[in-house]
C-alpha cells in the first residue's frame, strides 16, 4: 500500500481552530438568549467585572457582566438570587467552557422579588434599625421642611398646595431621581445632606425631612428598598416621613423612618396642623382664660363684700387700741417723772461723797460698820471649825472601827507574800517563801518552811518553845 493511502480522510486541526469553530458555532447558534437561573458564586474583580454561576437542579452555566454593562443594569446581583439573565452565550478556550455575556438582568417572578425584601428586612430589623425606641416625635409646627423628591412629578406640586393651604411653611427642595439606577444613591445623600447642614447657615436645616414618590410597581419603588436608603433613614437626626407610593405600597424605608404617610399628600397633612384649626383653638382658649378671670373676679367680689359686711366699723375696730394708747401715753409721762427722780436722788448722793466733812463722817459710819461685821465674821469661823472638827472625830472613830489595825491589836497578824499580796490559806504558801507578818506594833520578815505530818502537829512541845503558825 502506498504512502497516501495509509493517511485518515479526516483534516487535522490544531486546538486553537477548534476553540474558535465552536466559538463561531455556539455565538451563531445563541446570538440572543434569556436564561433562568439561580446566582451563586458570586465575585466582584477588582477590575469593576462581576463573575457568577447562573444553576438550576441539573446544570451550571458560567456568566460575567462586564464592567460596563453592570452600570446599566438596575439590579444589584446577591447570592441565591433568582433572576432571568438576558444576553449573549460563548466560549472561552482558555478552560474550555461555555458561558453568557449578560447585559440584562431581572428578577424571576414577583415572588423572588418579595422573597429577597423579605430577607433583607429581617436582616435589616435584627439590627435594630426598626425598632420603635429609635424613632423621633415630629416636631409641632417645623420652621423649616426638607423635601426629598423628583422636581418635576406632581409629588412635589401636591406637597406644596396641601402646606399651603394647611399651614405655609418654608420649603426646601432637595431634587432627585425616584426610579432607576441612581435613585437609590441620590435619595441616601440627600438625606445625609440635610443632616450635616448647620443650625443658622446660610441654608437653613430643616425641622423635618419628607422623602417622597408617587405610586408605581414594585419594580419602581425598588430604590427605596435599598440598604443605603434604608440605613440613611435610620440614621437621620432630623425627624422623618417616608411618603413612598400609595396606601397599600409598603418599602423597607417606611419601617425606617419615624412616620410612615399613605401618600405624599397625607405626609403634608402629618407635617404642620391646620392653621385656622390652631386659630379656633387659640380664640377658644382666650374666651376661657377670659371667662375664667371674670368669674375668678366676680367671685372675690362677692368674698370681699361678705368679709365687709362680718367686720365691724372702723370707729368700732380701733377703739380698744386707741384707750390703750391713752392708758400707755398716761402711764409714761408718771414713768419719766419717776425715773427723772431717781437719776437726780442718784446724782446728789454721788455729788455728796466729793464734799469734805460729809465724808468724814461716811467714813466712821463705815469704820463702825467694818467692825461689827469683823466681830461676827469671827464668831461664825469659830463656830464653823468646832464643828467640823467634831465631824471630823466621828469619822475617825468609825475609821479606828472598821480599820484592820484594830484586829492586829487584839493578837493577829497581817500576812503578805513576796510583792505585797496578802496570803490568806495556808496552801497559797511555799515553802522558803519570803513572807511578811505584820503586827499591831511593827512588822517582822520570816521565811516559811514545809508544812509538819500530822503526828507531830500533835504532839506536845516543851514548855518556852514556840510555834510559827
């Protein structure tokens, strides 16, 4: 067999003309498509591209979103999303797969949408951003408002003709979009801006904020789920009202805010009272206050006639303290009078003690005084020292009685040991024990020796030979 027959019908290709046959054929084949499927992998590169997997039961399929499609694409991609992905299928040599170049991105059915604010708000509510202690009494009529809505819808119109016809009251406009990509983010920063104006800037800082929109679909109203709107309403310090679509719509930033209004124009209702309301209502508490003054006067009027008609007259009042009043006037002239006299009494015999002979003779008079009082102050002394000296015997009678030194007389004997304690039993003494016996005569120091047996404690001792005990 020759050479050119042994050679396959089959061409030969390189790799590289594979990848890019299948290439042509899969981007021919799928050019558009919309794909269903549920996000997991998700990965934000660094180079602004997001990468995922798109899956159901059965199959995975790789998609990207370049960086300049992901700006156009309202929905923000989340793990376990389940979403309709709308763009172009292909391949990529380098790892041999398949994958879709998404450019349209939309959630799969209401109930994935519910489903995915549901979560969020769980997880936004175990954070404390909806609870009721966090949430601000509205001030009674704001000086200033700050509304946060579109500039041209009819939001703003109807906010606007219901202050006006309530209460006028300053308006700032804070314009933003309400629906689409950069709705979320603007409405956030107006919130935050109004937060960080001064008290008494040139712009004036509101004394209440309105976030507000009109009705739409849910898919409308989506940017007022998002979590920056939803944390910049929590964390306003300015008091909030969230006015976002109609009564039966319901976002995450009414749970947020401190009052949740069914539509813009109930919000205007809850920001400022009816002006001839407080109108009436001041004029009643004035015809009140008015009221109760007049009868507060009518009824001391009437008090005070009746007190005039208890007291007596004036000529009746006044007469006991008027008699009293002589009496007293009466009494001091006689008291001036006698206390003149006795100042002059007291001057004369003070004048008299400086004249000579009366003086001498004050002298003996006083010398004769002096000494009577001498002769008795004598006699009183003496009386005084026999009686106590009397007093004084007795008790040294009763002293002598109870002394022991009258015992020692009568033969006994005072024992004390060594250091001056007194010995009264036999058995507290030892034997060579100092001791000290003292006698009605004097005192004499002897030595104690050890008690004698018995037996010759009894025997007889010759006559002159003494005992020590």
């Amino acid at each position: 067999m020759s050479e050119a027959a042994a050679k396959p019908n089959l061409p030969e290709y390189s790799v590289s003309e594979i990848a890019a046959a299948l290439k042509r054929t899969v981007e021919d084949s799928f050019p558009f498509v919309r794909v269903r499927g549920e996000i997991s992998g998700l990965k934000l590169a660094t180079s602004g591209h997001t990468y995922f997997d798109l899956k159901d039961d059965k199959a995975v399929l790789n998609a990207i979103i370049w960086k300049q499609s992901a700006r156009l694409i309202r929905l923000k991609p989340e793990s376990g999303l389940e979403v309709i992905c709308t763009g172009r299928i292909t391949t990529y040599p380098g790892s041999s797969r398949y994958q879709i170049i998404v450019e349209q991105m939309e959630l799969a059915g209401l109930g994935a949408l519910m489903a995915m604010l549901e979560e969020r708000r769980k997880r936004l509510a175990a954070e404390g951003l909806f609870a009721a202690e966090r949430k601000r009494p509205l001030p009674f009529l704001p000086n200033v408002i700050g509304v946060i809505t579109s500039p041209t819808g009819a939001v703003i119109r109807d906010i606007m003709h219901r202050l006006e016809a309530r209460f006028p009251r300053r308006v700032i406009l804070w314009p933003v979009a309400v629906q689409g990509e950069r709705a979320a983010g603007e409405v956030a920063a107006a919130i935050r801006g109004f937060n960080v104006l001064a008290t008494g800037g040139t712009v004036p800082r509101p004394d209440l904020l309105i976030v507000a929109r009109g009705g739409g679909s849910l898919e409308d109203l989506m940017a007022f789920n998002e979590e920056i709107v939803v944390r910049a309403a929590a964390e306003s310090a300015i008091p909030l009202i969230s006015a976002v679509g109609h009564e039966t719509d319901t976002t995450l930033i009414d749970h947020a805010s401190d009052r949740r209004a069914p539509t813009p124009t109930a919000a205007a209702e809850m920001a400022v009272p009816v002006r001839s309301d407080l109108m009436s209502q001041t004029l009643d508490f004035q015809r009140r206050l008015y009221n109760c003054f007049t009868r507060a006067i009518s009824s001391r009027r009437t008090h005070m006639a009746q007190l005039v008609r208890v007291l007596p007259r004036a000529d009746q009042l006044f007469a006991q303290p008027r008699q009293r009043l002589d009496l007293a006037a009466g009494h001091l002239a006689r008291g001036l009078r006698h206390n003149l006299q006795m100042h002059r009494r007291a001057f004369v015999e003070t004048a008299a003690l400086f004249r000579p002979q009366p003086i001498r003779r004050h002298v003996a008079v006083c010398g004769e005084r002096t000494k009577v009082l001498g002769i008795r102050l004598e006699r009183s002394y003496r009386a005084r020292v026999v009686a106590e000296r009397k007093k004084l015997e007795a008790l040294v009678r009763v002293l002598e009685t109870i002394s022991y030194r009258s015992v020692l007389e009568r033969g006994y004997a005072l024992v004390r040991g060594e250091g001056g304690t007194i010995r009264r039993r036999a058995a507290a003494v030892k034997s060579g024990e100092k001791l000290s016996l003292v006698f009605a005569d004097g005192e004499r120091e002897v030595v104690a020796e050890a008690a004698a047996p018995a037996k010759l404690r009894n025997v007889k001792r010759p006559s002159g030979q003494g005992d020590l005990f």
